[in-house]
C-alpha cells in the first residue's frame, strides 16, 4: 500500500486594489436612520440633535422629513469606530437603524 500524498501546488492571484491599503477601519460608513412608526419627528431630531456633531435640533428635524418621505436617510459617515458610536447611540434612542454600511 503507498501511503504517499500528492503535492499540490497552489497559485496565489492577487485581485487588483479597487481601494487605499487598510483593514477598511478608515473608509466611510454610513449611519442610516430609517422611518418608523414610534418615533416622532420631535424625537428623532432630538436623537440626532444630541448625538451627531454638528447637528442641530433645526437641522434634526430636516432629516427627520427626509426620513419620513425616503424611509430613510444617510445621518452620519465616516470612520468605522466613529460610526459604530453613533448608530449605538441612536439606536438606544430608540431610532430604528439600518446596518452600517460601508461606502
């Protein structure tokens, strides 16, 4: 009986970079809010207001329009970490999330 293993030998083809280096940590993510029927425009501006820099209580409120006629809206992107927080921070709000997606 011969007890020998075959030797395969395996190419190995890189794909080309369709992006920089990176683990993708560093690219956009996008934090997205999408319409529901508990939460009011109030509250979700107040969310966003308390949640997202720069966001205002005014401008909460545009983006809760946004997400009422769309079903959704994009409220954040940027840096993975940072997007982890946020949609975190909205959902235990009470904001009904989308996944984070990367793009």
């Amino acid at each position: 009986m011969d007890c020998t293993v075959p030797l395969v030998i395996a190419e190995v083809v890189e794909k080309p970079r369709t992006s920089g280096p990176g683990d993708g940590v560093s690219d956009n993510w996008k934090v997205i809010v999408k319409n529901d029927n508990h939460n009011t425009f109030e509250g979700v501006a107040g969310a966003l207001a308390r949640v997202i820099p720069g966001m205002t209580y005014e401008g909460g409120l545009g983006m809760a329009d946004k997400i009422h006629n769309s079903g959704q809206a994009i409220v954040w992107s940027g840096p993975l970490e940072q997007a982890e927080l946020y949609w975190e921070q909205l959902s235990d709000a009470g904001l009904t999330m989308a996944p984070l997606e990367q793009g």
